[in-house]
C-alpha cells in the first residue's frame, strides 16, 4: 500500500496496469542492444586474430598498472618505470616457458623407461576383472566383430586370375636448403610475433594510460562523467586485484605441490609445479588437469599403487586448504562473478578465442560485470553474471511465501540472523514482504487461496524462527553478553576491523556495537508484562501479529495470540482480558482507520484498564507527529509504523488512556398536532 502511493499508484487501479508498470521497471534486453550483441560477438570470432593480442595486452596492462604506480611513487620516471615493470614481467614469462619446454624435452626421453611398469599395471587391471576379466572379454568381442567385418569387405579374388603381389613405393622428396629453413621457422614466427606486439602494445597503454582513459570517456560518457570514471576505476582495480591474488593463491599452491611431489618421488617435479600454477588461471577444469598429469607419470613409474594414493592425497589436501583457507584469507576468489557464470563464461570465451580464451575468461567476464553495472543498456549483464542478489530481501523473501516455500524462505531468514537481531529481520524483511502480498491483494492479482498460502507459509516462518528466538532471548539473559566489560572495548574495536572468520563471533561483535552505538534500538524488558497480539483485517494481519508476538517473547513478556476473526464484536466478548495489560492490534492497510476505532472503543469497553495499541504497517519508519494524532483521533493508548514502536508502546507502563465518550446526536421529532376537543365538549 506504501509503495503504491509513493509511486503514485492509487490502491483502486486495475491489476493489470500495476504488473506493466512493474514490468516496465525491470531490466530488460531492447532490440538494438540485442543486435549490438550480437554483432559484438561476431566481430570477436571472426576478428579474433587482432582482438585477442589487444585484450592479452589490455589485461595485462591492468595488472602491471599498480606496479608502475608503485615505481613512480619511488621517484623513478614514467618511461623507465613501463619499461622495467613490463620487461621484468615477459622476462617471467620466458623463463616459465624455457623451463616447462627443457622439462618436457627431459620427460619424452625417459618415457621408454616406465613401459614396463604401465604393462604390469594393465595386466593386473585385466586379471582382477569381474567375471573372467572384463577388459579381456571386451578385446575380444572387439577383435571378433573386426575379423566379421574385414570378411565382408574383402570381396573373393577372380579363379582365372593370377594373384599379383604389391610392390613397395618409396617416395623421396628433395626439398631445398630454404625450404628446410622456411618449415623450421616458420611456425615460430607468429607465436614470437603476437607476443612481440602484445609487449608494444602493453608499452605504449601504461605511456598513454591516463589519455586513453580520457579519450574514451570523451567517446563513451562524456555526458555522465561519475558514471564512466567509477566504471573505469572499478574495472581496473576488480581486474587487477584479481590476477595479483590468484598468482599469489597460485604461488603458494605450486610451492607445496612441488616440493611433495619431489619428496615423492615423481620424476621432473617442477614441470608439475610450473603446470600447476599456470593452469589454476583455468577456472575449475584446470587444477583438475594439473592433478591429472602427475597422477599418470605416478602411475607409470612405480610397480605398486601406493605412490598413486599419496599423489592425489597431495593434490585433495592442497586444494583443501587452498580454497578453505588461503583464498578466503587473500580474497583471491572475490570476481564479483557466480559459480555459474564463470562456467558459462569458460564456455563462450573458449569457443570464442580458443585455450587462451578459456584462460581469459574471467577477467573478460569481470569487465563485463563491471559494464552491466555502470552502463544501463548493458544492465542484463550484471543480472545474469553478478553475484550480488538481484532482488531485494523483503521481495525474496515474498517470492519464497508466494511459492508456499517456508523452508528455503527460513534458510534465508537464519542467514540475515547471523548479522541481524530477530526484530530487525522483521522490521526490515518479513513485514515489507507482507506488505508486497497486501499490495497484491489491494490490487486484485492475489486471489484468497494465495493469500491463504502467503499467510500460511509466513506462520510457518514464524514456527521455524522458534528456536532462533530462544538462543536470542537466553543471549539476552546471559550477563556477559547483556553487560560488557568495559575494558573490552577498545579491544572489541580492533575485532570489528579484522577479517570475517567466523560468523558467530562476527554475530555477537556486531549486536554489541549495534547496543552500544544505536540507542534507539535498544528494547525494554516486558517481564511481568501480559501482551495481547491481534490481527486486524485478514491472514496477513494476523502473521504479522505473529511476528511482533515472538519479539515480544524475546523480551520476556507474557504474550497470547488472537486472530482477525476474534476481534468481531461477538469474539472480543469471549476473550479472556483478565490478566492482559495491553492488546496489540495490527493492520497492513492503512486505510484501516476507522476500523481500528471501533475496534479500540469495544476492547476498552471490555476491559476499561486495557491499554490499547494499533499498528499499521509501513515501510516509511515512524512519523511522532501523525502517530499522536492517529492515537488522538482513535483513542488509542499508542499509534506505531514499525516494530520498534510497537514493542515499545507495548511494553510501556503508562496508565491506559480513558475512553471518551461519544456525543449523543439528539433526533429531532416533529411537533405532534394538538387533538382536537370532542364536539360535545365544544358545544
């Protein structure tokens, strides 16, 4: 109802109006963005000899752009700063390549020596197989299906006809001294050449940088100057952050590898190592491959199958460790991209540009992102790619109830509990939920069975977050959490800067500096308080009475439940207000008014020391001025928007406020004519 005023939207207008404009307000593709993309995407494939060089260098530019900058700061001028920072770099590189080739030379030489050692293993395999051998009765099966078909082939030769031996032919070609030197070098001379422009064109982007950032802002987003620079700005830190911390995570993945598999005995060790810290750069299928390769050579040199064993323990340890602790430590895994887009990325890039596409993939997808959040025709992007939640918590969380899902809409609420006190989730998630199904019905798109289903589903979240409350409530009643040492502070200010490590502690650290920072948060105790909590109008009413009723809980209050349908004039009669201090009634509807004065003037008539609150439910906060005239107008002990007002008017211990009474209207009768004396009496 809030959000239909704020966009203008008057709660009678047709359903159908309000789902276009809701349509209308999402991101969508148009079609000159769609063959944008398109013909984007062609260029890329058809043009990939010169766009890929150039996104090689752009990429690289990212990533040696802090080291220049950190050169310059040293007082070393820009030309020699580029110039050692992008040959120290290719220097890198040319030494990883030298030494990956002369130990893949050394490895085809000594594959003859473990012949011996694969035909064991393969004979083993075939006399441990199930049955006979498995893998013998597959050759033969194979082999007999083989002669069959080369008997059908083989056509009878004529009787009158003498068979004819073949004779050999040996061709010899005589090629020229330049030719020779032509097929030697020339498969060399486009991988030296691509890598010879890449270093100039890496040179000459770090010389210009700063008039290439211009000009492609004077090209692209002249008219909005904050938008293109914090696009640029974030592009190159995300991207450059990126590649920094994955060769860091990779370094120190490749050390440990290196050394395990030199211990084991596993022949060239730093080819393994080498392998694997280049192709952790491959999103998943990479380290799958660097452990593959050295699992084959341990295979081969060995007799037995225990080097086998202790090589992959090597590699699953690792990788533990590497994702458990040391990317979360560096946040080397932090893109900005899902799971699922850096496979689909994978997959596009590598059909795109090839290996070195499936190595750039999420860098490139990383700019992308970036794009799609700064620019918004490119919008889709970030949706489809992004990591962050593309709807809001309160609409996910409805999305969850119109689904009849409680237990994934609990899953969520369990997660923003970590961080969140239970009043904050409902103050800022669940109610704006239930006032988006409001809406829905106001509208007329929500028909009852769904609002059944909605309001079903959110008591059932209520349920759920039983227990949730409970630790909620003993955290509150345990005095080292109520009371802090003082001396802790500064201490606790220091843990508020480090790291999220773990979630427990991140919880209790943010809901002290949460009560020591935020006074208007912090509730009263209701203990020895009686609550009476009452939906107003519907289902929706009476969840959300639900939810206030376990806030209240928590603060140690005494509090009973009454649905919408107890509150008719016959159901007020037979509730039972003898021992409740205060009843709570709550409305999703803001046009309620008047149905909530006739509801505070029959529930103080049943009970004249009642105090009575009303609730209507907004997403605007609290308002004191229109809360005192509401509270004025209907004679109610208290008027709140939020679940902090109404826990605090709840649980206040003001003398209730007496009921007025109503000015009687007197009905105006219509003078009676004076009778007529009887004839006689006349005469």
């Amino acid at each position: 109802m809030a959000a239909n005023r704020r966009n203008g939207m008057h709660p009678s207008e047709p359903g159908l109006v309000g789902v276009v404009s809701a349509a209308m307000a999402l991101p969508r593709m148009s079609l000159p963005t769609v063959a944008t993309v398109v013909a984007a995407v062609a260029a890329l494939y058809f043009g990939r000899e010169v766009f890929l060089p150039i996104a090689i260098a752009l990429l690289l530019t990212f990533a040696l752009a802090p080291l220049v900058s950190a050169l310059k700061r040293l007082g070393i001028p820009r030309l020699p700063a580029v110039i050692a920072s992008v040959l120290g770099a290719f220097t890198v590189l040319a030494l990883f390549s030298f030494i990956v080739a002369t130990q893949v030379s050394e490895l085809a030489q000594n594959i003859p020596l473990y012949q011996s050692n694969i035909l064991t293993k393969v004979r083993s395999l075939k006399e441990t197989g199930v049955g006979g051998g498995v893998i013998a009765r597959l050759s033969e099966a194979i082999e007999r299906v083989g002669q069959e078909l080369d008997s059908q082939e083989t056509s009878p030769p004529a009787a009158d006809q003498p068979r004819r031996e073949p004779v050999p032919v040996e061709i010899i070609a005589r090629e020229r001294p330049l030719q020779v030197l032509q097929n030697l070098i020339g498969p060399l001379i486009s991988p030296l050449a691509s890598a010879g422009l890449i270093v100039v064109v890496v040179i000459f982007m770090l010389l210009e940088r700063e008039d290439l950032r211009d000009r492609f802002i004077r090209l692209v987003g002249y008219g909005d100057l904050h938008r293109t620079t914090e696009a640029l700005q974030e592009a190159g830190k995300r991207v450059g952050r990126y590649l920094l911390m994955q060769l860091v995570v990779n370094i120190v993945y490749a050390i440990p590898v290196t050394a395990g598999l030199w211990v084991l005995g596993i022949p060239n060790a730093l080819l393994w190592g080498l392998l694997a810290l280049a192709l952790r750069f491959v999103p998943y299928i990479g380290p799958i491959i660097g452990a593959l390769l050295p699992l084959f050579l341990a295979l081969a040199v060995a007799p037995g199958w225990s080097l086998v064993l202790w090589t992959a323990g090597l590699f699953v340890a690792m990788e533990m460790i590497t994702g458990n602790v040391v990317e979360p430590w560096l946040y080397g895994s932090r893109t900005g991209l899902s799971p699922l887009a850096i496979i689909v990325a994978a997959i596009f890039w590598t059909w795109l540009w090839g290996p070195l596409g499936l190595v750039l993939s999420t860098p490139l997808t990383v700019c992308l992102v970036v794009l799609g959040r700064h620019v918004p025709q490119f919008e889709f992007l970030d949706v489809l790619f992004g990591n962050e939640p593309v709807l809001e918590p309160h609409a996910r969380l409805y999305q969850r109830l119109l689904a009849g899902d409680p237990e994934e809409a609990t899953d969520h609420a369990e997660e923003m509990l970590e961080e969140k006190y239970l009043f904050e989730f409902y103050d800022k998630v669940a109610i704006p939920a239930l006032l988006l199904g409001e809406q829905d019905r106001v509208r007329g798109v929500m028909g009852d069975e769904q609002r059944r289903r909605v309001a079903a589903s959110a008591q059932m979240l209520v349920a759920n977050l039983d227990d949730s409350a409970r630790e909620e409530a003993e955290e509150d009643d345990d005095p080292a959490t109520v009371e802090p040492a003082t001396a802790d502070k500064d201490k606790d200010k220091d843990k508020d800067k480090d790291k999220d490590k773990d979630k427990d502690k991140d919880k209790d650290k943010d809901k002290q500096a949460q009560a020591e920072g935020e006074d208007d948060t912090e509730l009263p105790d209701g203990t020895d308080m009686s609550v009476l909590c009452a939906g107003g109008r519907g289902e929706l009413d009476d969840a959300a009475a639900a939810m206030l009723a376990q806030v209240l809980e928590v603060q140690g209050a005494t509090v009973s439940k009454a649905s919408f349908a107890d509150m008719d004039p016959t159901g007020i009669r037979r509730l039972e207000l003898d021992a409740v201090d205060t009843v709570v009634v709550g409305f999703l509807n803001l046009d309620s008014v008047k149905h909530a004065r006739f509801l505070v003037r029959r529930l103080k008539r049943a009970k004249a020391a009642l105090r009575v609150g009303i609730v209507f439910w907004s997403e605007d906060g609290d308002d004191k001025e229109t809360e005192v005239e509401l509270a004025n107008d209907i004679n109610a002990d208290f008027v709140a928007f939020g679940m902090v007002e109404a826990v605090l008017g709840a649980l206040s211990s003001d003398p209730p406020v007496a009921l007025k009474v109503a000015a009687k209207r007197r009905m105006r009768r219509r003078p009676r004519p004076a009778k007529k004396a009887p004839l006689a009496a006349a005469k």
